[in-house]
C-alpha cells in the first residue's frame, strides 16, 4: 500500500505551485495520502522550514515522505537530496532545510537525485523543482522504489547547514538565537526549555528583561512573556497580542538566557 506524503513550501495559495505538486504525485501514485504541512512559510525562509519540518516529522508515520519545497537556489548548482531517517523520508534542496531534522535524526542514508527516469522530465523546468523533481521522487518513493534507486549516495555531513540554530555558553548568559516566528507573532527561540532547571528566569533581547512564566495565562493581557512552548523551546509571546509586532526583531536575531 502506498505511503504518505507530506508537503512543506513557501508557495502560498495565491498561485496552483502546491496544487501542482499533487497533481503530479498521485498521477505517479494514485493511493498515495498527500498532506499539507504548510504552504505559507515565508518567502526563501529556510530557517523557519527547518523548524516547521522538525515540528512535524515526529507525529507521521516512519515510512512518510516529506517533500520541502523553500528552494531560492532553484536551478542553481545546488543539489537536490533525498534523506533516510529513522522518522521517515525527507526530499528537497541541499540548503540547510533539513538543519535541525538532521539534527535531531541522523541520517542513514543521504543521496543526491540523479536519475532523471524518476523525474516528470528529464530536461526540469530551472525554476520549479517541486514539480518536475521533488514531488516525482516522492511519489516513485511512496510507491515502493529503492531509496538507492533514487541516486547517487552523499557523504551526510557534506549537507548544508544553517548557522545559529543551537545556543552557546557565555559569560553573559546563555546565548541563542531566534528560529521562527509564527503565526500569533509569537517568537521561537534555539533554546531548549531543559535550560531551565539550571535557575535561568528571564531573556534578554533588545535591552529588554522578560521574565519566564507557564503559560500566556500567567501575564496580563499584551504583556510580554517568555515561556517554554509545546515544541520544546523557549518563546517570547504577548498575552493577546504579538511578541514580534511588540519587539520589531527578526529571525536570526540574537538574545540571551539570564
């Protein structure tokens, strides 16, 4: 029986991109169950691909493919891969996408894909990977095609990796950065919540103290908060309101835990 594929892209809904995509899927294998992650990361965001991918990959089944589709290098000698994981398939641009879930699952088996007879076209469109690539492969994959039919194997620690998606030990706290933005405003941090039981309390961003809590509740409504988030990581929010309107920061920025 055919698996399951995932689609994650920064394509919107404005244009048919993701609707392409699946068309392109279940006209290679129709059984397959395609399922929308997201379609409105941010335009070129690959750190927030990174996140959302990690967010989602644990709640799939293990044989699942998950196609990531944020890809400014399209039609550029960047390369397109495919990743083995013990959560699951990962297929898309060698650009850092796969950062964080690489992390997290090392990879058993990483290749890139260079056999255009498991693509739409072996002459692809310079500018949409995602159909005339990525969602082929994905579909050839979920209908039972070797992995190691797919391409050629890749050293996994020749992938792309995005900087600053971790924390660091400093004199002045402990360091991290922010990873994501999401749609409540609200701003996800590289730092792990099991931070805390060192007696860390509060962030310091933008010259600002913001003092750890449970959870949104626990402040006044549009007041500023941190607290540890249901993917694991500590969050600045507002009580009612946006943290990222309220802090004009940025992804990438950095703050600190004191």
């Amino acid at each position: 029986m055919a698996g399951c594929i995932t689609l994650l892209t920064d394509f919107g809904y404005r244009d048919v991109y993701g609707g392409v995509m699946k068309g392109v899927i279940v006209s290679i294998c129709p059984q397959a169950q395609v399922i929308d992650l997201c379609h409105e990361i941010p335009p070129q965001d690959c750190r927030t691909a990174s996140f959302q991918l990690l967010q989602a990959v644990p709640y799939f089944p293990p044989e699942t493919v998950h196609i990531v589709v944020v890809d400014p290098g399209v039609g550029t000698s960047r390369r397109a891969i495919a990743l083995d994981l013990e959560v699951g398939y990962c297929i898309g641009p060698d650009n850092g996408v796969f950062s964080q879930v690489c992390d997290r699952y090392p990879p058993r088996r990483v290749i890139e894909l260079t056999q255009p007879q498991f693509w739409r076209t072996a002459s692809p469109s310079l500018t949409f990977h995602g159909r005339d690539i990525f969602a082929p492969v994905a579909a050839h994959l979920a209908a039972g095609t070797d992995f190691t039919l797919l391409g050629c194997a890749i050293d996994p620690d020749s992938l792309v990796r995005l900087p600053h998606l971790t924390y660091e030990m400093t004199p002045q706290g402990v360091q991290g950065w922010i990873q994501a933005i999401d749609h409540f405003g609200n701003v996800i941090t590289t730092l792990p919540g099991h931070l805390l039981a060192k007696g860390y309390h509060q962030i310091r961003i933008q010259g600002q103290q913001i003092s750890l809590v449970h959870t949104y509740g626990d402040a006044p409504p549009q007041h500023l908060i941190a607290l540890v988030g249901s993917h694991g990581f500590i969050e600045l929010a507002v009580n009612g309101g946006s943290a990222h309107s309220l802090l004009g920061c940025q992804n990438g920025d950095a703050l600190w835990l004191v």
